[in-house]
C-alpha cells in the first residue's frame, strides 16, 4: 500500500528549525503524487557576527542531525534529503559528506539518500559546466577554506566568491531580491561559466532562474539542485518550468 498523497514518493527533508525557505521552494517544484515531509534540526537563532560563531552555527546543526532524521524516518520517506548546504561540504573536500552519509546510513539503512555535495556536481555536469564558476554564500569568510577545497574535489575552479555574512540564522531568509542581484553581477564574469548559489536558507529559486536568463548562464540555486538531484534519483523526472535549466530540460 502506497501513501495516499505520496503515491509517486514521500521524500523526508530535514533542514535546521531557523529554515523559512526551504519548504517553500520545495514545495514550489514538488510534482504531482509527491509528498516533502519536513523535519526541523533544532538550533537556535543565536546572532553571527564573527567566523568563530559561523563556525559555532554550524557545529550546532550538525548535532541536530540525528535527532531529525529520527523523526522523519518515522513516516517511512522513500528518499531522505539534508536541506543544508554547508553542513555537505564543511571539513575538506568530500571527506564531511561521506561522513554525512555514513550517518544517514546508519540509521535509515538502503533509504535513498541526498545532499549538496552529491546535487551540485550532479548539476553543473548535466548542465555542461566545464570548469570555472563563482560561489555566492549567505556565510562568513570562514566557508572560503570548506568551498574551495570542495570546488577542487569535484573537479571545478572557483574564480570568485561572495559571502553575504548574515547576522543569524533566521537574517539569511531575510536577504533582500536587490541585495542578491548585486552579489550575482559582482561575481560573474566573461571568465565564470556558471554562478553557484550555496546556503539553503537564501530565497534564490526563482531568482536564480531569472539570473540565468539575463546572465546567459547557468545560475545554480543549491535548493533547485538538491531537489532536482533527489526528484531524479527517484525516477522521477518531470519538467517544470520558473526554475532554471534543471528542471526545465534535464
């Protein structure tokens, strides 16, 4: 007997309890016959003004993980998504990913299972992406380190970066539209072949697929890949149009 609701696939998400954005655009690129069951990591919205306290943040987040994936697992999702984006690539190339995934394992078993640092690469080939690219964060400089490392791992040169350093958690969400233009023509470039957006809690779906159409590039917002990544691991590869080239075309 399948869900009801869900009778394509339940996925399970788990994203820190701070994340507004994540549930949203989710649900904005969700197909028909799929269910995203959403659990929160709890953390609390402590101010971040300082890369000792990024660091801190991200520490907290993943403690959570386990304790989320408990709950999610509770509604016996077909596939399990981590809709947090530094967590995947915090501690040196791939190293903190498969260690990420060694955990999930431990506790959901054969569930199918995705994270950024499995969608973005997954994306950038699919959108034939050779090489160079810029990175835009909500982060603080600390991430510089995590992302170049991870950059390097997956076979791509990061020619720019812009880290937004937001105050806290719940400030990322709050990132204004002009704000994010701004970042996004400051990085790019007649050297940079695409724009990757990281920071899960950073509204840029739609943007991002407006950003590639008037940059002539593929923009990658982290929520859009990671969801496309899961969607197709799962057999499921309806088009949709609003998001980019993605989900339009891959």
């Amino acid at each position: 007997m399948t869900d009801t609701l869900g009778w394509r696939k339940v996925i399970g998400v788990v994203t820190p309890s701070t994340n507004t954005v994540v549930q949203p655009e989710y649900d904005a690129m969700r197909p028909t016959g799929v269910v995203n069951h959403m659990e929160g990591m709890h953390i609390p919205d402590d101010p971040v003004g300082s890369d000792a306290d990024f660091n801190e943040l991200i520490r907290r987040i993943d403690g959570a993980l386990e304790d989320a994936l408990r709950r999610v697992l509770t509604c016996r999702p077909d596939h399990i998504v981590l809709g947090i984006s530094a967590e995947s690539i915090w501690g040196g190339g791939l190293a903190a990913a498969r260690k990420i995934a060694e955990r999930v394992k431990a506790l959901a078993g054969g569930v199918g299972f995705t994270q950024a640092a499995d969608a973005l690469p997954a994306a950038l080939k699919a959108c034939g992406v050779a090489r160079r690219i810029s990175i835009l964060t909500p982060y603080f400089p600390v991430a510089e380190t995590h992302l170049q490392e991870f950059a390097r791992a997956i076979g791509y040169q990061v020619v720019r970066t812009r880290h937004l350093s937001c105050t806290g958690p719940v400030a990322i969400a709050r990132t204004g539209e002009a704000e994010l233009r701004a970042a996004l023509q400051a990085i790019d470039g007649p050297d940079v072949e695409a724009i990757v957006q990281f920071g899960a809690n950073l509204p840029m779906a739609r943007l991002a697929a407006e950003a590639d159409a008037w940059l002539g590039k593929p923009v990658l917002a982290v929520n859009v890949a990671t969801y496309w990544h899961a969607l197709r691991s799962c057999g499921i590869a309806d088009q949709r149009e609003g998001f980019g080239r993605l989900l339009a075309a891959h």
